[in-house]
C-alpha cells in the first residue's frame, strides 16, 4: 500500500463509504494518514458528583435513583433521569432515545461521562446553591470497559454526517500497518541536530498516541516538515523575491491627489506613510514586492484603491485577487461605487468562479483588449484563459489564504508586474522574513480615528438568554449581529455548538420578525455570495456562521459579534473575528460564550477585554499556554499549514528555515533531500497551496 492507493483498498470501505470520505477531501490511503485528528480526549479517572466541575467532561459512575421519565416535546422525547453518589445528586436528559427508560434500571449503577453543566434553579436537596449540576446525552459504559480506557489518547477526528470516529479509526489502523513508507529523507545531522523523530512513529503517534509526550513528538515531526516544504519551495522561487528592475515606471497623477481630496475622511498618519512607500516603489528603478501588515480595520483598501488607480492613469491594467468570492464581489461593489462617485479612471471588470460561461468570456475579451483597467476576482483571475494586456500591478488581499503558487501564478501573468500583498495576520518581522521572502514590509499601525472602541464581555452559557434579548435589541435599533460556531453541522463525539443547528435555535429564540441565516465554508460559492450579499443589504439581520466570515467583510451596519464556544478559539483568531463589527459610527459589541468556566479559560479571554493590538494578544495567549492547548485550537486561521500554527510553532518555522539554510550551504545535499521528500510526499503535491 502506498500514498496513491485508493482508500476501498481498505478492508470496510465500500462505495458508499468512500464517498463519505471523499467528502473530507481523502481518496487515497495517503490522504487518509494524513487526515489528522481534530484533537484527543482522554478518559479520566471517574470523579465524584459533588467535583463535576461544571464546563467540564467528567465521568461518574452513580445509582439511576427512580424510573426515568419520558416526555414528548414536539417531535422530540425526552428521558430524564435522576443519578445519584454518596456525594449528590445529578440530572441526565436524553433525546429520542426513550428505550433508555428499560434499560436503566432503579438502583442501578452505571457510568455516565459527558460535559456537566449547571441547570437551573430547582428546589431539591443536595444541589450546590440551588442549581443542580446536569448532563445532557452522556455516554453510558461498563464499568470494567471504561477503565480499559482510562489514560489512552483517544484521537477525534472532523466527520461528516454518516461517517462515525470508529469507521475512522478502524480504515487508520489498517492503513499504518500496511503503508509502505518511503525512507527517511532527512539526512542523520539534521535529524538529530532538530531532535526528529521519523515520519513514520510520527503518522503513526499523531493517530494513536500512547502518551502526550509521544504526541508533542510527533507533532513536531510533521510541523517541520510542513515548514520545510514551505520554505523549500519558497527558496526554489528565489527570482520572486530578487529585485528586479523595474518594467512599469510610473509617475504620480492627479488622480489620486483629487480622489484623496475628495474622500470624505482623511488617511491616518500610518496610512500616509504607506501610500508614500508604494508611490516611491512604483516610480523606482525596481519592481515593488510590498506586504501591507495592518490590523483589522486599519483601512488597508483604500492604500490598494491608490496603489491601483495609480497604475490606471499610467496606462496600465492592475488586479485583485481575494481570497473569496464574496470578499471579491464586497470589493468590486465598492470600487465600483468609488468610481462613480468621484469620478476614477477605472474601468473595473470581476472575474469569479460562479460567473456564466458567457460573463467570463465578456470579462476576458475586456481584459485581452486592454478596455478593462481594473480586474477584481478571486483565482479565476490566474486562471489560463484569461489573458492580460498590460498588467503592472497585482494586489492580493489576505494573501496568507493563496498558495505562492498562485501568487506566482498570477505575477507570471504579466511581464513581472508590480506586487502589494495585504495582511492582518500581526507577526514579528523575523518570522515575516521567512513566511515571505524578502518582501519590503510596510507596516500600518494606527486604526482611523473616528472608531469608538468596542465594549467586550466574557459570559458563561447562563448569559445566552441575555445575549440573545440583547441582539433583538440592537435589531430593532435597525443593526444586524454575527453569531459565530466553532463548526459547520453536528457531528459524532460533539460537544460543541454547530451553526446549522444554531440557527434554528436562534429563529426560536429570537421575535420572529427578526432575519436569521447561516453561513458556511461547505456551501456552494453562489449560495454564500447570496447571503452575504443579503446580509450587507439588511435582508438578514442575524448572521450565524463559521469563521469564513473572519477574512475581510465589511459590513459597517453590524454591531454585534458573538462567539460561541470562544475557549476554542485562538485569541487571535478572536480579534480578528472581532474585527467585522466596529467598522460604522455606531457602538459595537462582542460577547464571548465560554462553555469551560474553569478560571484559566475565562483568564485568558479576559486578554481581549484589555487589548486592541493583534500581535500582543497573540502573544499573550501563548504565554498563558500550556503544551496541552497545542491542539485543537488554532492561533491563526489564516496560514494554510495542515498542523503547524505560525504562532504556536514560531520556534519549529525557525528551526526548519535554519536547516534549509545548512542544507543549501552543501547544495548538493539540499537536493537530494528534495527529491527524497516530494518522493516521500508524492500524495500531497497535487492540490497544495502552503500559505
Ligand atoms: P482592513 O484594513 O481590515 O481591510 P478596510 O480597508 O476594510 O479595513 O477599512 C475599514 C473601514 O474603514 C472602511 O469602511 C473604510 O472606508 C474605513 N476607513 C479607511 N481609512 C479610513 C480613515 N483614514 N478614516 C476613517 N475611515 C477609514
Ligand atoms: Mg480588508
């Protein structure tokens, strides 16, 4: 077996199997193995019911004390069961799963584990300050079965429906033990200079782990070679970061002197020193290669409207390339919108993949003709067909989502056209350095003035009813929210809130008059575009949505930002989610829902409360981690990396630049391992943008 073979290879995975698999992007038994898990739970010893900590998964194995009840809620049943220890009591409900009430028998005892949480006040004896602590749908085990368990890694993967953890685990166990690995690739200094284990103990320990120790290890081993590859390929493309002598000299027009005059507000002190840097790059002897670093809502597109409408009226065609389609539209409308209001030289035309045969062919004839001064769109814009007459210039917004490759792409485009690429990811310039060759860095650091701040909170899950009155509140004062989940549909082993789910939830919670959608990164490009577009015009007043929402909208009407599950995001991550609302005259909120009360948890968030600057949350909350919060958790969303995190692995990106310079210093050596590695990592090559 090796990384091409096909997955219903594997004993188990029929037809019907594969296909769910190929819903998570695995096809092959290399894509399989390096499906890693989510994260890994680990069993506890069982606890007594009075230290359930609420906001935790705990076990406990306690008496059923009365024959459950069973209720009919709609089309839903729902058994409740009362258990009980020396130490107290406890509530369990289920739904639709009313053969529970034969099978859990008065006196009984059983082990029950799931998340304990604090329902509300009843009267009873036994429950700590009134409120009685709960379970809702725990597992049930044998005893003798659960201590097997007790201290083994359990890995959990990201499922889709129909497909369960233990389909996973069994394909993963038959695929490790009959994958047949390349040999090690790296040569023995650098592996033991680094301290690598090999790739193969590391597949196989990212999978089933004996121990966190051996779990640290493995991670480490493919977090190198993540960055290694990364910064390989990098190196390869040395004449992207070379100066190169300028093609499109261009001079200063009127057009941006009046479009800035006109501009109802004035650029900040940062954003003048930028423009500044672009303008003298442009006019220069060589070739503009310019990263923009600004936080969210710094005011980064209006340096790359004056950067394009430069190139325009020197005669010359510029692009930009986002991320998404509906970033891509949200910036066309606003161009577009620029251009007839103060009169601009552009004469913009989109390019994106939901476009009809014939729109895409109108599009490409503007742009071989030249008509066309201004291209926005998403990677269609690199694609073949298209065909440009004079490009000079290529912008590229939250670039960290494109593949250099497709960075490339598009820079092979034209004859070597200008580049200013955009990012709100805060990191400190050395790590800068490696992540984007020698790009010049213009940094900037100030937020215009007019912005109130935005007022925070950090709740527990007993504050949703308020949070939920609140945003009926700001509806009815004509704003809209985003409500933000930490995943996309309900899946096996989940304890976390899903947007599907929410957002019928929400329409319950919520007055009826009031608009509620969800939003996803599954959902076909039109469906998004759809309701993005309808969200920015107040057709929805309440958005619920994965984190795709994080990059780039701009919808200034929107006040409030609620994140549910926020302990399991990265702070930065949150700042940046943080950064969608804030951006109108109106004050804006944010409201964390924490689901662990434990105090470090709540801590932690509290970071965001006392801080607006990106970078010093980022780093704070690595300061406040342990090595345990390394999984499942992601500092930044943004760089492509499949394990590796730019943040929480800054010391493995500097090791792995570190051994491609020693390797490069004896370049015949640095070959040979190139070639062993892409032998070695032949089923990731075809479809992979690192960064
Ligand atoms: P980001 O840097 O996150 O891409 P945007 O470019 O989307 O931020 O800018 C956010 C909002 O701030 C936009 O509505 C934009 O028009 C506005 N803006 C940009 N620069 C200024 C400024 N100097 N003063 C006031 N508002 C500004
Ligand atoms: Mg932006």
């Amino acid at each position: 077996m090796n990384a091409n073979t096909p997955i219903t290879a594997l004993k188990g995975v029929g037809e019907k199997t594969a296909k769910l698999f190929q819903k998570l992007d695995i096809a092959s038994v290399g894509d399989l193995l390096t499906f890693f898990p989510r994260d890994y739970e680990s069993f506890q010893e069982p606890v007594t019911i009075e230290t359930a900590t609420p906001g935790e998964v705990c076990a406990v194995y306690a008496a059923v004390t009365a024959i459950p009840n069973v209720k009919k809620v709609r089309n839903l049943t729902i058994v409740n069961v009362n258990i009980r220890d020396a130490s107290g009591n406890m509530q369990l409900t289920f739904f639709n799963m009313p053969f529970l009430k034969n099978v859990l028998k008065p006196g009984g005892y059983y082990l029950f584990r799931g998340l304990v949480q604090t329902g509300v006040k009843t009267v009873g004896p036994g429950n700590a300050g009134g409120r009685p602590k709960i379970m809702e749908q725990p597992k049930i085990y044998p005893l003798d079965e659960y201590r097997k368990m007790i201290g083994v890694l359990q890995p959990r993967y990201s499922l889709t429906k129909g497909l369960t953890n233990q389909a996973v685990l069994k394909a993963m166990r038959q695929a490790l033990t009959f994958y047949e690995y390349e040999p090690e690739y790296y040569p023995a200094h650098i592996k033991a200079k680094y301290d690598l284990i090999s790739y193969k103990e590391a597949i196989a320990s990212m999978h089933f782990p004996v121990d966190f120790e051996q779990l640290v290890e493995a991670r480490k081993r493919i977090v190198f070679d993540e960055f290694f590859e990364f910064i390989l390929y990098l190196r390869k493309n040395k004449e992207l970061t070379a100066k190169l002598p300028n093609p499109y000299p261009m001079f200063e027009t009127a057009d941006t002197v009046r479009f800035l005059e006109q501009l109802p507000f004035p650029l900040t002190k940062a954003q003048k020193k930028v423009w500044q840097e672009i303008r003298e790059d442009m006019g220069s002897h060589f070739c503009m290669n310019r990263l923009i670093q600004g936080d969210v809502g710094s005011g980064k597109t209006i340096i790359a409207v004056l950067a394009l409408l430069m190139t325009a009226a020197n005669g010359y065609q510029g692009a930009l390339m986002a991320p998404t389609e509906v970033l891509a539209v949200q910036h066309f409308e606003n161009i577009k919108e620029y251009t007839e209001k103060y009169n601009l030289a552009f004469r913009p035309v989109l390019l994106v993949g939901s476009m009809t045969a014939k729109e895409k062919r109108e599009a490409y004839g503007l742009i071989a003709s030249g008509e066309a001064n201004l291209v926005i769109g998403t990677h269609a814009l690199i694609q073949e067909k298209v065909q440009y007459k004079k490009l000079a210039l290529v912008v590229t917004d939250e670039q960290h989502r494109f593949g250099v490759r497709q960075r490339e792409g598009l820079a092979e485009k034209g004859d070597m056209p200008h580049v200013l690429v955009m990012s709100a990811t805060p990191i400190p310039r050395t790590l800068a350095i490696i992540l984007y060759g020698d790009l010049s860095i213009s940094v900037i650091d100030e937020l215009p003035a007019n912005r109130l701040p935005i007022k925070n909170c950090v709740v527990n899950t007993s504050y949703r009813p308020k949070a939920y009155e609140f945003i009926a509140k700001e509806v009815s004062l004509g704003r809209q929210a985003y409500v933000i989940c930490p995943q996309v549909e309900e899946g096996e082993l989940e304890d976390l809130e899903n947007v599907v789910d929410y957002a019928e939830k929400l329409r319950t919670a919520l007055p009826a008059h009031i608009q509620v959608a969800h939003l996803h990164g599954k959902m076909r490009p039109e469906e998004k575009k759809r309701i993005m577009e309808a969200f920015a015009a107040k057709n929805i007043d309440v958005l619920v949505s994965t984190t795709v929402i994080e990059v780039g909208i701009n919808v200034p009407n929107a006040t409030v930002m609620m994140v549910e599950n926020a302990e399991r995001f990265g702070l930065a991550q949150l700042h940046q989610l943080r950064g969608r609302v804030g951006r109108g005259e109106h004050q804006s909120y944010c409201i964390f829902i924490s689901t662990k009360e434990n105090k470090d948890t709540m801590e932690r968030l509290q970071i965001l409360n006392h801080s607006n600057d990106g970078f010093y949350i980022a780093s704070e909350d690595l300061k406040l981690r342990g090595p345990g919060d390394l999984f499942g958790i992601r500092q930044s969303g943004e760089f492509a990396f499949r394990v590796g995190d730019i943040y929480t692995d800054a010391s493995v990106l500097q090791q792995a630049s570190e051994a491609v310079e020693e390797l490069l210093k004896r370049d015949f050596e640095l070959e040979e391992v190139e070639n062993r590695f892409l032998r070695a990592h032949f089923e990731m090559q075809q479809n992979k943008f690192i960064i």
